[in-house]
C-alpha cells in the first residue's frame, strides 16, 4: 500500500510518552515517601506496585519501538538514529554513575536506558519485515519468558549485559528477556500504522487543548524529564522532612518500610517466609543493640551496611 508523506509531530504519540513518565513519576514519588518512612506502603516488594512498575516499563519499551517506526519508516536515518543511541548511552552511563556512589552493591548496571540503547539496535531489522513478524516474536520473547522464566537466560555473569533473566541486586534491572518484547510489539503496532496510513490519526486536533500541550511537552523531551524529574522529587521530599514541614511517620512504619525492602532484597534467592522472619529479626536485633537511628541516618554507610548484613545473616541461619 503507498505511503503517503506525513509532516508535523504525532502529537498523541507525544501525549503517550508524556503519561507514561507522569506514571513513572507518580511511581518514584511514592518509593521517595517511603524511603523516608513517610508512609508505610510496600512499593518495594508489594505485587500491585510491581505490576504498576512493569506496566510503566513496558509502555516506555512500547513506545521506543514505536518511535523508531515513526523516525525510520521510509530508511534507517543513521545519522539520527546513532545520535540518539549516543545520547541515551550518555544518560544511562551517567546513571549507573550515580547509583554506585549512592546504593552501592545495588547500583544500576542494566537500567531501561541501558535496554533501550541494546534493543533500538536489535530491533532495527525489524522494520525492514512484515509487521506480523515482528508482532509474533515480540509475543515469542514475553512468552518465552513466561514459560520458562528466570531459566532462559540463567547465567548471573551476564548481568551487566543485560542477558540474564534471573533477579539482581539493583534498584533498577529491565532484562532483554522478557523486555524487548515489548520493543518488538511497539515496531509490529507502528509499521501496521504505517501500512495502512494510520499515523496520521495520532495527530490529533488542529487546535490540540492546554492538557495534550502539556503532556505533549514533555514527551517530546522524555529523556531530559526521565533524567531529572527523580532527582527533583526526591530533593523536594528530602527538603520538606529536613525543614521539618513533612515528618516521619511512627517508628512502626519505618520498621516496617525497612522489612519490606529487606523482604525484596533477600527473596531474590532465598525462600519469601525464610526472609521474613530474618528481615523481622535484624530490625528488632539493630533496634535492641541502639543503632536502629543511625541505620535510618545512615543507610549507605558501608560500615553500618556491613554490620547490618552481619546481622541479617546471623537472623537468617537461625
């Protein structure tokens, strides 16, 4: 079928990258909340906000294969396309950075930006096929992994690569199974668009309302929001405890955040209700010993890190 030229931004699909990083804002928001022992909820480990986090993810994967459609469709533009592999590259380097200085052991090694910068590169022979192909293996790949899970890809020395299924120890790993999937559908949903000159329904109103320009804005500079809008929450949350407008909740609901990334951390490899009682045990040990205040003021620290984990593994082999 002919395509037919389009000019001007799609500005739905802008729409769409801007909601989805309002999600992931809402996400992180609460994560700060209860890292300061703001509220109790469980946004560690809890199902539901697991499932949000992944449908958050898989929209931005989405997404990305969808926008390489929109920007190559008509021939791979590779001077654009690497400067923006470059650039997304920088970003994700620059986050790995600054979570090994803040989490430690649990920085950020294979990231959604590490996976973005991988799968945009591995799904471009994808947009030269029939779309129904490139929908049938986005389905193959998170089915495979629904199938087999963590054994499709088990070798934990490719984490950094992003080619191991398994959980990590990190405050953010977005795997290439099951996640370029997700890419794949996004290529598949963008070239059927494309075949049958439906891009063009996504340009919206000629006179689009103050909602989709401003949710449109900042789709249109995703990565800029995606890099700072973090820091920025969790500075402004940071502030409000400091300053004393905000304060911590009860000693109970910092415990209990405690627990829940405790939890989170060690089901990873170990049984949930084995981690439970171990997670219950350190905090009540460090609380009982007088360092429970400076485990809370002082979570990275290595030293108390280490006695903390001291700790926990002396609770676990009881």
């Amino acid at each position: 079928m002919q395509q037919h030229a389009l000019t001007g931004r799609l500005i739905l699909a802008d729409v769409a990258r801007g909601l989805a990083l309002l999600a992931m804002a809402i996400y992180h928001f609460s994560w700060d909340l209860t890292w300061f022992g703001i509220v109790g909820w469980n946004v560690a480990a809890g199902p539901d906000w697991r499932l949000f986090a992944q449908l958050i993810a898989g929209s931005f994967l989405f997404l990305v294969g969808f926008s390489l459609v929109l920007a190559h469709k008509d021939g791979i533009r590779w001077k654009s396309f690497w400067r923006r592999e470059v650039k997304v590259a920088i970003a994700a380097l620059a986050v790995s950075v600054v979570t090994y200085f803040v989490f430690q052991d649990q920085w950020v090694r294979f990231g959604i930006l590490h996976s973005i910068v991988v799968s945009s590169l591995l799904a471009l022979p994808f947009l030269r096929v029939h779309y129904l192909i490139a929908l049938l293996c986005g389905a193959g790949v998170i089915l495979l992994y629904h199938w087999m899970g963590d054994f499709v890809l088990p070798y934990n020395q490719l984490f950094w690569l992003g080619l191991t299924s398994s959980p990590q120890s990190s405050v953010d790993y977005v795997p290439l199974i099951p996640w370029f999937g997700p890419v794949l559908l996004g290529v598949g949903c963008g070239s059927f668009f494309a075949r049958y000159d439906l891009l063009r329904l996504l340009r919206g109103s000629a006179s689009p309302n103050v909602f989709s320009r401003f949710f449109a804005w900042f789709g249109r500079h995703s990565l800029a929001t995606y890099l700072l809008h973090q820091p920025i929450l969790f500075g402004l949350v940071w502030t409000a405890v400091t300053v004393g407008v905000i304060g911590n909740t009860s000693g109970e609901a910092q415990v209990r955040s405690f627990q829940q990334s405790c939890v989170a951390a060690c089901s990873q490899s170990v049984d949930v209700e084995q981690c439970e009682r171990a997670c219950a045990c350190t905090s009540s040990e460090m609380i009982d010993r007088g360092l429970w205040e400076e485990l809370l003021s002082r979570p990275n620290d290595p030293d108390m890190r280490e006695l903390a984990q001291r700790v926990f593994q002396m609770c676990l082999q009881r």
